[in-house]
C-alpha cells in the first residue's frame, strides 16, 4: 500500500432510485434533527453515494457557476478532509464544519464564512513519528462525522508532539458550542483487537472519512505514506451513546490498510470496508485486497462477510492495492449493490448480503490496464439519470475505456444495469480532475450533473460527460477531497479557506 493510493436527504414526497436511506438502510448521519439540506457526513449519505438533490442546480445553471466573492470562509490549518454542512447549526443557522491537520475543528457561517466557534482536541503531532508520512502536522485527516439528532460532531486525530503520535482519539463536540461532550475522548492507542492484537500508534494512520450507523461509530485505521512500522487495517467501533462500550477489529496479516479518504459504506448494518496490501509476501491470504464487512461492535463474519480476487497475491507484490479506493453502495433492481474498484482498474460489483469470497463478484470489468498498478485511486460516487445507475469515479489511466489520447487524469463514468447478474460497462469519460467527483440533480433522476475539482470546479452532464463549466480556482486543495452540494451553492475545501460557487 502507498499511503498517497490514499444528507443523508430526508426524502419526503420524492421517490429515488440513489440518495435516500430506506428503513431498512437506517444511518444517523442526516437522522431526524437536521434538515433535508444538512450534509452530515462524507459524500453526503453513508452509502457514501455522493447524491446530492438540488433542484436550482440545472445543466443550464451550472454553465453559469461562478465564485461567490461575498463567502470568505477562512480558517487556521491544512484541510485534507471534505467539509460538512448542519442546517440547523450554532444558534439555529447554518454552519459548515471544517476539520484541519493541525486539529482545529472549526464552525463557519453559511452566509458569510465568519468563524461561529473553534475547538482544538489536542496537540498535534508534527509527523507520525514512525518514519514516513506525506501529511503534517498529522492531526485530523479524515472527514468527520454529525449526529443530527443529538447534534455531536465525531472527529478523529493524532495527538502528540515534535516527535511524533502519542495515541489516537475519537472526540465527541457539542455543535452548538464545540466543547467536548462528556465521557471523551476515546483514546484508541489502548484498545486490543481479536488475537491479542495491539495497537501500534505511531504506525497507524486516520485517514479514512468516520461512519455513524446504527447509533454505533466506526472509524477505520491503515497506515503513512511510505508504509514504514507494523501498522495493519483496523475497524474501531464505538457505541455513541455510551462510549466505554467500544470494540475492535484488525486485520490477520501486517499492511492491509484501510485507509481510503472517501471512507466505509453501509446499506443499513455496519460498515464495508476495503483493504490493501500484505506487507510480508504470504502465501496464504489473511486480509489483504479485500472487501470486508464489519457489523455491530466490531464483528466479521468471515461466512458471508468477505470478498477478495483471486489474484490476491500479484497485487500484494505490485501494489495493485485494493484499499487505494473506498466502496459505493447503490440501490439497483429494489436491492443494494456495492461497487468497489482497485488500483490497477479491476472494478466489481458485489452482493452486500453475501460477499462472495474469493471471485465471488456479481460483475467484473477492467477500467484501466490490470499491468498499471497507479491506475485509480477514489472515492467514487453513485447516481441515476435519464440514462440509468452510474458509477462515476477518477483514475489517472484511462485509455483503456476513454478517447484516443486520454490517458491522464479522468472521469469514468460507468453505467450499470439490473440483472441476474448485473452488468457494467463504461458510459462515458471526461478529462481533468484532481479530486473525487459528486453528483447533483433536480429530483433523483433529471438534470444529472457531475461535479468535481480540477484546480477550479469542473461540471459535465452526468448523461453524457460534455463539459457544462469549469473555472475559478481555489487554493490548497489536496488529493481525494470531495466537493458537497448545499443550497444550489458546490463548496470545497483547501488549505485554510472553503470556496464556494453558486449559478449567475
């Protein structure tokens, strides 16, 4: 593994095919307490779809983006996460929720981008301290996660010093006043996992976005850039209304990371998490390239909950690292899938009811040359428009599937239909894009538009890929983050500031 390979919307009166949690797809991010507008948690549901609902956001609009110059949302610290939105924020207004590398959690107005309140969970370390590492200070990376319901913001960070990791916390903050709420943090540095496995601070690394279903908090762990220290994939879980009750599970073998910046997916029970390599060259497969589902207090069942390639071991030993791209959950057919793709371009669909286990996928195609392992690292969304279910992610190879001369950064854009088994094939591709794409449209179905950031804010018809707009720069923008849809506004986050576009 190669650490860079690394609203909820309360539908009432609307039928979608993406974007909206059934009952039985029950999550707490984007729960009664917030408005339909809140976006609660990474990519906006924890099906982590990246469905937006935006009934201004036209095709014909979004050529008219601009910049909002009155929105001048500056913060203290490097963002490496996507900001959140509460609609029903600080004092009843809304507020975006940024979370910076230097552990700042910070609550800005809507309107005017003025900080509402600050709140540091700690001293942030100044590097891992294991001996490699490509983000510092190494405090908070990973996007966090809003109860709606009793109006907490979950974050997860390094704390330490000069040297580097001391442990690693969960903190639980008031949003209203950004004050830790009582019995945090949960220091993770002292957990034990199945196995007597301990955990090896300094080696691991929060990098992927934090889940809430089922009213218990998970939180994945892998490892820095460079793959230096005993780090393995760990999933801790937390009951949030009573957070001494917490569990753990980690991988079988060293490496194995789950450290995806778009995070884990859920389609109502637990989490599906996506490792990477094995770091010891084994011969029996133990948890790595594989897609894992973790439930309850931390529980896998290996029966039903694992699914891996049969070419497990060649990817271990060329880094063709499954982990590099976090799992999309879809509904298709009156049913879930789950999509999830590796580094060099093996894209599956999977039944989250059953996994499969070794080629146990519903589907299969290659996006990129299987020979190219630094082909796709994402967080992938997922939408519906006039022209069915896409997948819509970015890869940094895309001749395979794409125009002749298209081999740098893209979108894919890959159609799926039902079926016994489904079927996938790539719908269209669209060039740039240096972060992970969301979707928007004016129901659930019309008006489709892909959004992502190439420097400035790309959009491009989610039937189609033609290029609707792109322009306006923002500064400080890092690998992976996703835009969020709020409002008729797209707003992103870089190094210190939020940028935000609206049509003119």
């Amino acid at each position: 593994m190669n650490g860079r390979s690394q609203l909820r919307i309360l539908c009432v009166g609307i039928a979608l095919t993406v974007g909206c949690s059934s009952s039985s797809a029950k999550t707490d991010a984007g729960s009664p307490g917030a408005s339909g507008a809140s976006v609660l948690t990474r990519n906006g549901h924890e099906t982590r779809d990246g469905f937006f609902i935006q009934p201004t956001l036209t095709k014909a609009a979004a050529a008219t983006m601009a910049l909002d110059p009155s929105f001048n949302a500056n913060f203290v610290g490097a963002m490496w996460a996507s900001p959140l939105y509460m609609d029903n924020g600080p004092g009843g207004k809304g507020a975006f929720i940024v979370a910076a590398t230097n552990n700042n959690v910070y609550a800005l107005d809507e309107a005017t981008g003025a900080t509402v309140w600050m709140h540091n969970i700690g001293a942030a370390p100044a590097k891992s301290g294991a001996g490699c590492g490509n983000v510092t200070p190494t405090g908070i990376t990973s996007t966090p996660v809003i109860d709606g319901a009793t109006r907490t913001i979950y974050v997860a960070g390094g704390i330490g010093d000069a040297n580097g990791i001391m442990r690693h916390e969960v903190h639980a903050l008031d949003a209203e006043t950004g004050n830790e709420k009582a019995g945090w943090p949960v220091n993770v540095s002292a957990l034990t996992a199945p196995g007597n496995v301990t955990f090896n601070t300094p080696a691991q690394n929060q990098r992927g976005a934090l889940s809430l279903v089922n009213g218990t908090l998970y939180v994945p762990y892998g490892g820095h850039d460079g793959d230096c220290g005993q780090y393995r994939g760990w999933v801790v879980a937390i009951t949030a209304a009573t957070p001494t009750k917490v569990s753990a599970w980690a991988t079988g073998g060293v490496g194995e990371a789950i450290w995806a910046a778009g995070g884990m997916a859920s389609t109502g029970d637990g989490v599906f998490a996506v490792t990477g390599n094995n770091l010891m060259n084994v011969s029996a497969h133990a948890d790595s390239e594989e897609v894992v589902h973790v439930s309850g207090l931390a529980q896998v069942n290996r029966a039903t909950g694992i699914f891996y390639p049969g070419t497990w071991r060649s990817m271990d030993g060329s880094d063709a690292d499954f982990g590099s791209s976090s799992p999309v959950a879809f509904q298709l057919g009156g049913s879930y899938t789950l999509a999830a793709v590796t580094k060099n371009g093996m894209f599956f669909l999977l039944n989250p009811a059953n996994l499969g286990g070794m080629d146990g996928q519903l589907a299969k195609i290659d996006i990129a040359p299987e020979a190219t392992a630094m082909s796709v690292w994402a967080a992938p969304a997922a939408y519906t428009s006039t022209s069915g279910v896409h997948v819509v992610l970015n890869a940094t190879n895309t001749m395979s599937f794409c125009a002749a001369g298209s081999t740098g950064h893209g979108m894919i854009s890959i159609a799926i239909s039902a079926g016994s088994p489904p079927s996938a094939k790539v719908a269209w591709c669209a060039g740039g894009g240096t972060t992970s794409p969301i979707a928007t449209s004016t129901d659930g179905k019309n008006e489709t538009v892909v959004w992502y950031m190439n420097n400035g804010l790309n959009a491009v018809d989610g039937d189609t890929g033609a290029t609707l707009y792109a322009g306006g720069a923002c500064a400080g923008l890092h690998q992976f983050s996703s835009p969020i849809a709020v409002k008729g506004r797209i707003i992103v986050g870089g190094d210190g500031n939020l940028c935000a576009w609206a049509p003119h």
